[in-house]
C-alpha cells in the first residue's frame, strides 16, 4: 500500500471539502505549539542539576525577595547560563535546518533536497572552518569587523557558494535534473571537504579541539553570544518564508507553469537560495554537522498535513524546533554524566529514515 | 485580440519559428495545426512569454514580453501537454493553485466552490480528494485544465477578453472526454474569451475551431476558416501524406480521410 493510500481516507474526513487538508494543518500547527512548549520546559528544567523550571516559574512570579529564596544562586546560573541558551540554539538550529530543508524541496522539486545531502552544509562547514582557523591570521580584518557574526556570515557564505553552483548545475531549461543534483553535490561536497581537511592540516592545537567539538555536532558550546549571533539571521529566514509559500507551491507544477500562474519565477529562486543559504549557514556554524533533520522533518509534516508550503514552513519549523531539543535531551541523558554529540544521533536515527523513503519512492526517483 | 507580427524564435542557434504574421480574436477558437516539429509549441510557448521572441506579440494590445508575470496571469492561463507534481498534492490542492493570483473573476457566491466547479466541468466531479500522483495521465490532463479555467474564470474582466492557450489539451484524452473538453473551450469562446488550442485531430479543428492556422516549416503555411485551409492539396502537401478531404453535407463542415480509406468509399 503507498503512503498516498493511507491518508487519503483520514483526508476525507477531517475536512468539509474533499481534498482541503488546511483545516488539519491549522489543528496540526497548535499542537506543534504545544509540543514545542513542552519540549523547551523539559529542555530548561532537566539535566544533571535538579534546577528546575517550576522554580524558574517560581522566581519569575513572585516578588524580588522571595524569588532568592526559590533559585539558588548556582540554579540560577545553570538556568539562565547554561540551559536557557542551549535551548534558544536548539530551536533556533532545528527550526533553521526543517525550513532549510522544505525550502530547498520546494525550489528543487524534489523531496530528497536535503542541504547536508547535496553538500551546501559542506560549504557552509567550509566557511565557518576558515573563520575558526584563519580567523587570527588570514581572515583576521573580516573577524574584526564582523565580530561575533563573523563565523555565521563565513558559513553562509560558504553555503551559498554550494547552492548556486548547485543549481547552475542541475538546473536546465527550467528543469532540475535529480540525478545531476544529487551527484553534482557529492562533487562540489568533496571539494569542500578536501578544502576544509587542508584547513585542519594547518590548524593548531586549540584550532583543531575548536573543530573537532564543532564538527560533530553539538549544542554542548551553546552562549548566549552564540544565540544572538545566529538569532538575527534565522528570525529573518523564518519571517521571509512564508512569502515564499505560495510560489514554492506553484513550482511544484514546473517553473513554466509557475509563471504562467503569475509567480515572478526567478526572484523567487534568488530568494530561496538565499535563505537556504543562511539557514544551513546559521545552523552549521553555531552547530556543525547536524544532518537529516532538513529532510525528515519535512517529509514527515507532508504525510500528515499535505505539501502546502504556507502550512509546511511553519509546521517545519516548530517541528524541527521541537525535534532538536528532543534530540538533545537523549543525548544529554543516554550516556549521563557524559554527553554524546547530537550530530552523531540525528545521523544515527535520519541515515536509516532516508534510506526508507528511497525505498518507498524508487520509482519516482527515477534515477 | 492577440497579435503577433513577424515573430521570430531561436532555440540556442536553431531558428525554430520565423517570419509568423498570427491574429486571434476574442470569441473564437482558433486552432494552430502542423505536423510534429514544425514549431507549434514554441510558438505558443514565445505567445505565453515563455521564450524571448523577435517581433512584436501584444495580448489586449499590451506586448507580451514586456509583461509582469502577475499581469499576463490575469489575461490568460496556458495548459502544458502535460504536468509531472513532484510532491503529493490532492487534486483540489493542485485546482486551488488557480486562484492564487487572485483574478478569477468569479462571483463572490461562486469563489468560494470554484474548485468543484471546474472540477465537475472537466467531469471529474467528487475527484477534490484524490492525489493527482494516482490520476491516469488523462484525469490528470482535465486536473490542470480545471487548474486553468479557475485562474481566468471569467472570460471577460473588467472589459477585456482574456485567453486559454491550451497545447493539445486532448491527446491523451478518449473520444468523450475529447467533446467535453473542446465543448468547454467553445463555450469560453461564445461568452466572450479566447482560446488558442494546439490540435493534432484534423476532424476535431474543422468541428470546433472558428479558425485555423497551419504551420510548416516554422512558418504559418496558410490561415483562414476551416473550410479555406482544410483543403486536400494544402494539407497533403503540409503533412507529406496522402489525405482527401470531404465535407460533410450538413453544415458544410470539412473532414479528413487518409486517401487509401477515402478511395474505397
């Protein structure tokens, strides 16, 4: 039986309209709310201190005097310090990378777009490595400049540089080829691995525990600095996309059809390859190499709620949101005391989900 | 009116149409017919903005390559030969995206069950819950013409005719299906709009079109009424076959018979 045929019975019921799924994805983005909510208080109030977030409640509530009495002081710097901003990166990272991710499916047409696949988070790596290596020496004016921000800006640098060279490649005539997308960014990934493995050639001591800790994947690292160096550029993505939703929509039906239905066809793929570029970039430099969430989360809300972009993008977000943090609690918890990078997780749990959905869609792939 | 002037198309180095002098008129059907690869498509793919033209082309007097996208989507809807959906869309999802320009023209009373009701024109009525992955290719094809009728609803707006460009909207279509469709096509022309339609079935031209031009070559062989241009000599000359053209007592409507079926008669 295909995926189609299981919810086509659940779609005739939910809504009034047969075929009219949106009444299913509103219900579906509250509950993401919720879940979301949910996932940030466990997030904030579990871990190896018994701090929780009822006496962050607790302290928030009442008055000044009162509120000492609740947190101690060395709760208070596990909350606000260590958790809280560890939190903020996570959603932060797992809404950047969902979205990221059904952007990048909606401007490819294809739902194996993944921005870790086809080698932009590869870029986006490469980009943040010359920061952490060069940043003393050869980038040194630029990380002047450009302060804290200087690390997201190189990465998505780097991820841009991946994605429109990605599409120069695959894309002919209007019409992406799957197959030149998925083997073009195996090429252009390679390279910029080769490139960054140079970087790490030359790199010192400090330098390479910076990568090594980086490249894994982790929200172990996470500031507050980090959070507001990254914030800005992910609030923009996630406020932008939704312009994108209904044009992503029409594209599903081909970049002429798109047109003819009014869709000003190239400012929309300049502005999705932008903002898959600063999503992967913003995420890959505060995170690194944290893989498969831009094509699991996606393609599970298409199961439930349907491929409408306008629902899609912010249910992608608050699930990838929610996905991340889920994540990072296991990883925090399953080898306590000590921490398992997450990267190492959503591999472990999104490599054998991918290989499902390329069973399920062999055909259509069509390789 | 649609007019193109001396239009000239390249593909790459290959000059594909040349020299084409083409009107349409509002409240006709006017059909373009040719054999495989005399240009037809890219024509009416340089008449729906699609490819850089030389020449002039003007919809309503404006000229086509100088048009925005969301302007040219409120005068006309173009129906490709066929369309793959890469993801899982229902069938009323893919119908809807119709009127995301917003210039369907409908009544308010009717907007909101536009869908069903182009969908029940295109007799696919209770399909809205399908996936369109699942359609044969001929449900799919009237899916898309259902998609296209919702974008220009109204055949006039505003006091402009506004076009269908449809590219063979019934070769994947059985007979019946082929009427309903070119029924729906001659009653967006009778109410005031205008239809550019690709045909291949020489019969279903002289049956519906209230005009025709033929294209050979890249250019516009000849052009008039049916009953001009379908003439045994023009078209077995344009198609290399040997053809024989009758008309058929009523009406005085032409039809087309290969030659070895029309000698045994």
């Amino acid at each position: 039986m295909s995926i189609q045929s299981v919810v086509a019975p659940a779609t005739m019921h939910s809504g009034q309209i047969a075929g009219d799924r949106s009444g299913r994805a509103r219900l579906v983005i509250g509950a993401l709310c919720v879940v979301l909510a949910l996932t940030a208080a466990f997030g904030v109030s579990s871990g190896a201190s018994d701090a929780s977030a009822f006496a962050v409640l607790k302290g928030w509530l009442l008055p000044a005097g009162a509120g000492e009495a609740v947190l101690s002081e060395r709760d208070r710097i596990i909350i606000y310090d260590i958790r809280m901003p560890r939190v903020v990166m996570g959603m932060l990272v797992g809404a950047a990378l969902a979205v990221s991710g059904a952007v990048m499916q909606g401007l490819f047409r294809n739902p194996l777009a993944d921005p870790a696949i086809v080698g932009v988070s590869a870029g986006a790596g490469l980009g943040a490595v010359s920061v952490i290596v060069l940043g003393g020496t050869l980038l040194a004016p630029l990380t002047a400049v450009l302060g804290i921000y200087a690390l997201p800006l190189a990465a998505f640098a780097g991820g841009l540089a991946v994605t429109l060279t990605l599409y120069r490649v695959a894309t002919r005539r209007g019409q992406t080829s799957i197959a030149t997308m998925l083997l073009a960014g195996i090429a252009i990934g390679a390279m910029a691995v080769a490139l960054t493995g140079l970087l790490i050639f030359v790199a010192d001591d400090r330098q390479l525990r910076d990568f090594t800790f980086w490249s894994l994947g982790s929200l172990a690292g996470a500031t507050w600095s980090k959070v507001f160096a990254v914030g800005p550029i992910v609030v923009a993505v996630l406020a932008v996309s939704p312009f994108l939703a209904r044009g992503l929509n029409a594209m599903a039906l081909g970049e002429a059809t798109a047109a003819h239905l009014g869709v000003p066809v190239q400012r929309l793929k300049h502005v999705a390859i932008l903002l898959v570029s600063a999503g992967t970039g913003a995420a890959v430099a505060v995170s690194g190499g944290i893989a498969f969430v831009g094509i699991v989360v996606p393609h599970l809300l298409r199961l439930l709620i349907g491929p409408d972009n306008r629902y899609l993008l912010p249910c992608a977000a608050l699930l990838g949101a929610s996905l991340l943090l889920i994540a990072d609690a296991v990883s925090r918890t399953i080898v306590a005391p000590a921490e398992l990078p997450i990267g190492i997780l959503t591999a472990a749990a999104g490599g054998p989900f991918f290989l499902w959905i390329l069973l399920r869609r062999r055909g259509i792939l069509d390789l | 009116m649609i007019e193109a002037s001396t239009v000239g198309v390249s593909i790459g180095d290959r000059r594909i149409v040349e020299d084409v002098v083409f009107t349409a008129s509002a409240g006709e059907i006017t059909a373009i017919v040719g054999p495989n690869g005399s240009g037809k498509t890219t024509f009416l793919r340089a008449l729906t903005g699609d490819l850089p033209y030389r020449g002039r082309i003007t919809l309503n007097g404006r000229e086509v390559a100088a048009m925005r996208p969301p302007e040219a989507a409120g005068m006309r809807a173009v129906l490709p030969q066929a369309t793959q959906l890469s993801f899982p869309f229902t069938v009323r999802e893919v119908v809807k995206l119709g009127l995301m320009g917003g210039r369907s023209g409908a009544l308010a009373g009717e907007a909101e069950r536009l869908p069903e009701r182009a969908l029940a024109k295109v007799d696919l009525d209770g399909f809205g819950g399908r996936f369109y992955q699942e359609l044969s290719g001929g449900e799919q094809q009237r899916v898309q013409l259902a998609r296209v009728l919702c974008q220009v609803w109204a055949p006039v707006l505003e006091g402009r005719p506004r076009y269908l460009f449809l590219d063979e909207p019934v070769s994947s279509l059985d007979i019946k299906h082929q009427l309903v469709i070119m029924d729906i096509a001659r009653d967006y022309a009778r109410r005031g709009g205008g239809v550019v339609a690709i045909l291949h079935d020489l019969n279903l031209t002289a049956m519906y079109a209230d005009r025709v031009a033929v294209m050979s070559h890249g250019r516009i062989a000849a052009a008039g009424t049916p009953r001009d241009v379908l003439e045994d000599r023009l078209i077995a000359k344009v198609f290399d076959c040997e053809l024989k053209v009758g008309v058929l007592p009523a009406g005085g409507v032409p039809f087309v018979l290969p030659q070895s079926v029309a000698a045994r008669l």
